[in-house]
C-alpha cells in the first residue's frame, strides 16, 4: 500500500473578484496545488492551497488581506484529485496537458506532458505562460546554444528550451524534490539527455559555473530572489545574452528592471498578462 506524504490546506473564503489575484499570490509560495470552490448563488469564493509542510498562515493572511486557516489534512492524493481537471495551456507554440488530455493535442504544437506532482509549474500559472510566450517569440529572432532554468519547479520551462532548439539545458532548484521531478519530466519528454538537473541555491554549484557564461537565462521566481540574485545572473549572462524574469507583479517591474539595470542589462520587452509580468533583458554586446 501506497501512503501518500501528509499535506497541509490554507484556505479563505473571499469575493468572486478577490479571488483570482489571491490564487495566483498563493501559487507562489510553493503549494503543490491551488484549488478554488464558488458558491453559485452568493459572492463568494473559496480558495484552497495544498501544501507539503505546514506553511506561514502569517504570510498568507497577509498576501489574501484577511485571516487565513491553515489545518493538517487526512491522507488522500489530494495532488491528483485537484489537478485531474485542470485544462490544458497553449502558451506560444507549445501545449502542456496532462495524462486526461493526451488525445486532445493539436497538430502543429510542441507538445509538453506534465503531470500532477510536488513542485510548481504546470503551465497554468500566468507567470508559467508569460515565460513559455517568451520563449516561443525568442526563439523567432535567434538561436540558443546554452540556457539555465532558474528555479526549475517542474522543469516545464527547461523541457521547453531544450524542445526549441535542441541544445542540452541546466535546470537547477534549491528543492530536491522539484529536481527530481525535473528529471522525471525531462525523461518523459523524450529530452532527458538534453536536461540536467542540479540542487542549487541561486547559482551557488559548481555545475552552474563550469557550464557559464549561458546565452540564455529563466528565472520564473519571486521580485525579492529576482533582485538578489541580479548581480549573480548578470556575471553569468554572456555578451548578447537574454535573461527572461518573471514571477512578478506588474508593481514591482521598475523595482527588478533597476537591478538589473545596475548589471548592464538592457529592457528589451514587457509581457503581461492581469497583474502579472514577464520581462526580457538583454546583454548588450562590446561596442554597441
């Protein structure tokens, strides 16, 4: 018999319009599923995060605006039952389902199965798409023969990378556990030679700096990592170079565009999508 990790459940219950910006703030504090249950009749709307240990209700009542109730919850694949119904995503060229999707894929797509899992990044978070959008649109202008996936999650956006242009990918998390799963997925994906996947904190390990300078950089984190580590992304980006950031809220773009402003990198473009924002900075190249 299989006996599935104990999970933890943060839920609040708000208005119908509150509730998509509090599930995207949720989606970024490491649940492994965000759930959302309306009442058909009133105006209100109850969001539920699932998490693997007990997370800060502090920080999440903060982050909904009011109180949230955090509880330990009875052992079910609560993983599996949330994410079983969740639709598939067309972000750019590529489409990412799960295993209830697989004979609902388009032709003329790139094709990314990821399924339900311990680690951030199914696709369906606006700051998943917005990155998959800048591949897609980068990958129109330019070729990329050595990218690093920041902050992996589910490895969704370095399977992406490797798919695009067929060139071996460094994915690296500071959770063994969403490594792991990167692997899986890379493995599932038929790209599992092309990714490889490191325990890292920021771009502190050895495999990050042997393999850099990279001429392609994702970081789909939070603004405070995202500013932090600028100085550290920037010595790592290649002449030329791009770095796509996102896991930001639309607020915060001048904040992170400024630290990496410090680094020598140049804005070239801003994605968004409702509060939601995605940038893509470049390295300008000697002389020019």
């Amino acid at each position: 018999m299989t006996i599935n990790p104990p999970l933890w459940k943060a839920s609040v219950t708000l208005t119908k319009a509150e509730a998509h910006d509090v599930v995207a703030a949720f989606a970024l504090t490491g649940p492994q599923a965000v759930l959302t249950a309306e009442e058909p009749f009133e105006d209100e709307t109850t969001v539920e995060a699932l998490y693997g240990a007990m997370p800060d209700g502090e920080l999440l009542s903060k982050l909904a605006g009011r109180a949230v109730h955090v509880a330990l919850l009875p052992d079910q694949d609560w993983i599996k039952l949330s994410q079983e119904g969740l639709p598939p995503v067309r972000a750019g060229r590529f489409f990412v389902y799960g295993a209830h999707d697989a004979g609902q894929v388009p032709h003329g797509v790139i094709p990314m199965r990821i399924e339900a899992g311990m680690a951030f990044g199914t696709g369906h978070h606006e700051t998943t798409a917005l990155c998959l959008g800048a591949l897609s649109d980068l990958a129109k202008r330019r070729r990329f023969a050595n990218v690093l996936d920041l902050g992996c999650g589910t490895g969704l956006l370095a399977i992406g990378s490797a798919k695009l242009w067929r060139r071996r990918v460094l994915a690296s998390d500071i959770d063994p556990v969403a490594v792991a799963i990167t692997r899986q997925n890379a493995a599932a994906n038929g790209e599992g030679p092309r990714v490889a996947a490191v325990v890292a904190d920021g771009l502190a390990n050895p495999a990050i700096a042997e393999a850099a300078p990279f001429d392609l950089i994702v970081a789909n984190i939070l603004a405070g990592p995202l500013t932090l580590l600028a100085p550290a992304i920037a010595r790592a980006l290649a002449p030329g170079g791009v770095v796509v950031l996102s896991g930001l809220l639309r607020w915060q773009e001048n904040l992170v565009v400024g630290y990496y402003r410090a680094g020598g990198l140049i804005l070239r473009r801003t994605q968004r999508d409702g509060p939601w924002s995605a940038l893509v900075l470049e390295r300008p190249r000697a002389g020019r």
